[in-house]
C-alpha cells in the first residue's frame, strides 16, 4: 500500500461531529497497516472532561481485536486533510504494544516520513 492510499483511507474517516454538548468526534483520523498488510482505522473522541483518546489509539484497539500488533506505517489526517505526528502517548503507545514497532514508519508529512524510533529516541522500558 502507497503512503498516499494510506492517508486517502485515514481522510475518508475524518470530518468532525458532535455527538452531544460535552463530545466532539472525527476531527482528527487514523490508518495503519499491519506487518500482514491488514489496514485498521480509528477516529478520534473529545470530552468535556477530558476522558476522550486519540484517532491513532482508537487504531490501535482495532488492530488488537484481531491480535495483530505489529504496525508497518501509521498515518493520522485533520478535517482538512493535513497530515499529523502522533501526540508522545500515542508514541509510547505504539512501542508498548510491540517493541518491533521502533521500526514503524510514521508518516509526519506529505512526503515526509520517521521511524517510531526517531521520534522518540531515548524510550525507556520500565521493568
């Protein structure tokens, strides 16, 4: 899969929308595509209190349900279709749910792409 199919998946899923007065949904979207070329998506939720989660995490919780945790690329897109880096939990995230993801390709830009490892450079496993 192309970088480019990547972020037009994510974008499909991102368009803003209120659920109710303390919930906003949608604003931001992520994809990403398994060692095994599985493809999950998941969409962000914003609370008043604060209580919501990330589009990538959302992802992530898709991809476990069907026991794959090893992630080739990931992507995360706005309502306008500007391509986002994953916020430092969702960083550690990815490299909590399986260490071989230090080798995930991010993408953090059009064009531009990291490895998880180089955004976050000194992780540190707490044993």
């Amino acid at each position: 899969m192309t970088d480019s199919e990547l972020i037009g998946i994510a974008a499909k899923f991102a368009g803003e929308f209120r659920t109710s007065e303390d919930c906003v949904a949608g604003g931001i979207a992520a994809a990403l595509v398994t060692a095994t070329g599985r493809v999950y998506t998941g969409i962000c939720i914003d609370t008043a209190c604060s209580l919501g989660f990330c589009a990538e995490h959302a992802a992530v919780a898709e991809m476990l349900k069907s026991r794959e945790s090893e992630i080739h690329t990931i992507v995360a897109v706005d309502c306008d279709g500007k391509i986002l880096a994953p916020c430092g939990r969702c960083r550690e995230l990815l490299w909590q749910v399986n260490p071989r993801n230090a080798e995930t390709r991010v993408i953090v830009g059009s064009g531009l792409a990291a490895t998880l490892a180089e955004l976050l450079p000194r992780r540190l496993r707490a044993d």
